[in-house]
C-alpha cells in the first residue's frame, strides 16, 4: 500500500452516527496497512508530483463536492455514503454519476442507488461493531426506576425518520402502570431550540392530544449527554431494544444492542435488514409509502427533513402499530425468549467487526 495514498474527507469529529463511522473507517484502513490522512493535505496535492496513487474517499452529502476541483488532485475519487428510502434525493444523481465509484454499507442502499439511475460501480462495504466494547457483561445505566422491571430501551436522534410518536403510542395503548415494564428513551434534537426540555414537552402535547386518561407504565427520557461507558449501560439496561424506525441506512444502535446482548424489535425493513432476522430480533409489519403522508399526519411530532425525504418516487417503511404493540407484547410476556435471542445477537456480531468493513473498503481503494 506504499503506491496509494488516501485523503479521506468525512465527519470525523461528529458525535452522530455518520461520525463514528467515519472516524471507524479510517482507523480500520489502517489497520489494514492504508496510508490515510484525513482532511487536511489535500490542497497541496496534485496528481503527476507524486509517484504514489492518490485516492480520495468523500464521506459527506455529494452535492458538497467539487468535482472539477478534486480531478486536478486526485486519481480516483470515491464516494462513501448512506440512504434511508428508496430513491436518493433527484438532484444527488448527476453528482453521484461523475464519481468512479461509490460505497454504501447494505443491500438496501445499493438497491435504492441503483434505482435511482446510478450508474458507477457500487459496492458494499459493511459497518461493523466493537464486540470488546459493547457486550453484555457491561454495567448497566443506574437508574432506580428500572429495578423489578421488564426494560424496552430506545436509542435515537428525535426526528420524524425515527418515528417517536409511533413508538410512544404503542407504548401508551398497551401497556398499563399494572405491569411492570419501563421504557428508556435516549435521544436528543438536532438544532439548538430543541433542547431536553422542547423534546418533553412534545412528547406530553402528544399524549394529550391522543386523549391517553389511563395511568400509564412510566417513561423515562434521557437527553444529556452520555459518555461512552453510560450509553454502553444504556443497552444493558434493557430486556429489549425497540426502534420502529421508516428507514435506516444501517442503524448502529442495533449492531450496539445485539453486541450487547440485547435482542432488537425493529421494523423489518431498511439497511438494518442485513444483520436483523427472527433468530435475533422480533420484527414488526409495515407498508412501503410516501413519507409526506405520515410527516403531514396529525401524529407526527418531530423534525421532518422533508428536503430529503418527499422527493418523487421515494418510499419508506410505515410500520403497523398492532404488530408494534403485539411484538412488545410478546417480547414482555417471553423474557427468556429474549434473552435466547439476545444470545443469538451476540453471536451473530462477532462477524460484523470494523475490521471486516475496512478489509472491504480496502479492495475498492487498491482498485484501478
């Protein structure tokens, strides 16, 4: 690899998803024996000054890139990037197009690029997840509430894809403060107006809005900070991870949670689809739809993105609420099922290591 040098242009210093995975990228490229420097540098390269290959992996949106640009620097310029419906957003496409080749992390993805009319080459190259970091020996979050009951922990970012309203709801209408169950939502905003306290009072504006009287199993919303040790017994915590997500490009959380021990309730479609099955997972129902139907919903409570997301011919996932709350129901009811399917997840992650994604990513770099 002494021939190829690598500038990678991504997110590294975010703490979202797409940020861990880039800074998880480069440092399994080298691993891997890849020189790769991220960001910086690149401005001072210029191709036919050095003998070494220069490639550049752009992990951001493409519509950012300046391609004419990039081509007096660079000899390969490949792009790393994620999708959560269907059909990337129209206006993606040219851009896209005008790479040498593009890597996404699951089927789902691949498929949506390629109907969407991309035409370079595609390839898979997987996340992965640090088995020694998230296992389920793992100190669980203290949280009093918690003990004697059956925990459905949540982890995301609070917005429309996501689908909160949903994921309360279920909650709301099946279970009652007789049963001993608790739900654990660690979330956050994605602007500064939407603070711990906004998230709350969205949330209770919905339940008053539902007309919910009964009193309820309770709620516990976390919106601070975690460090990594505190998100880590966030998934311990649980008896089960549930997320109803509309679409994800891969859902880290549920690699997390499956290291972790913990069996996921999930909708059975999207990128997470690669790594969930009936062995691991209880997966709910759900219909392909417009995303404009459920964002102009009275239900919808959170940020909508509808920029990206309501773009002709693009669908996501709407799952059924009854198969919701039957799925959390049978997880409640079945807890030593959960923790055979727990183990299971366990298992199964010890084959999705970084290491696995940056061997991947590898063999589309060395490519000519």
């Amino acid at each position: 690899m002494a021939n190829i040098q690598v500038i990678w242009k991504g997110p590294v210093k975010r703490a979202s998803g797409l940020g861990i995975a880039s800074r998880e990228y480069v440092s399994a490229l080298r691993r891997h024996g890849v020189n790769v420097k991220v960001g910086s540098g690149s401005k001072d390269m210029k191709k036919g000054t050095m003998k070494k290959r220069k490639v550049l992996i752009y992990h951001q949106l493409p519509k950012k890139l300046n391609m004419a640009q990039e081509r007096k620097r660079f000899d390969r310029i490949i792009l790393k990037t994620v999708w959560e419906t269907t059909r990337i957003p129209r206006h993606w496409l040219p851009k896209i197009n005008k790479f040498d080749a593009v890597c996404v992390p699951t089927k789902q993805n691949k498929t949506a690029l390629r109907q969407s009319g991309v035409k370079v080459p595609i390839f898979i190259v997987p996340h992965g997840v640090h088995i020694k970091k998230f296992k389920p020996e793992n100190k669980k979050y203290p949280l009093p509430t918690a003990k004697g009951r059956f925990v459905f922990v949540s982890v995301f970012g609070f917005q429309h894809r996501k689908n909160p309203e949903t994921l309360l709801r279920a909650y709301w209408e099946q279970f009652s403060a007789d049963d001993k169950v608790l739900l654990v939502i660690k979330t956050n905003g994605t602007v500064r107006h939407e603070t711990g306290q906004w998230i709350r009072n969205r949330i209770e504006s919905y339940k008053k809005r539902l007309g919910i009287r009964k009193k309820n199993a309770p709620i516990v919303v976390i919106t601070e900070h975690m460090n990594p040790n505190q998100l880590k017994g966030i998934y311990t915590l649980g008896n089960a991870f549930v997320l109803p997500t509309r679409g994800e490009g891969v859902g880290l959380p549920f690699l997390e949670s499956l290291s972790s021990g913990v069996p996921v309730i999930a909708t059975g479609w999207g990128g997470h689809m690669d790594f969930l099955n009936a062995g691991n997972s209880f997966l709910i129902k759900y219909k392909l739809q417009n995303p404009q139907i459920s964002m102009n919903s009275r239900h919808a409570i959170a940020r909508s993105f509808r920029y990206l997301f309501s773009g002709k011919g693009q669908r996501w996932a709407e799952p059924t609420l009854s198969s919701l709350k039957s799925q959390m129901s049978f997880a409640y009811r079945h807890p030593e099922l959960c923790k055979k399917k727990g183990r299971q997840g366990r298992l199964d992650m010890k084959k999705f290591s970084w290491n696995r994604a940056g061997a991947a990513l590898k063999k589309v770099v060395v490519m000519k």
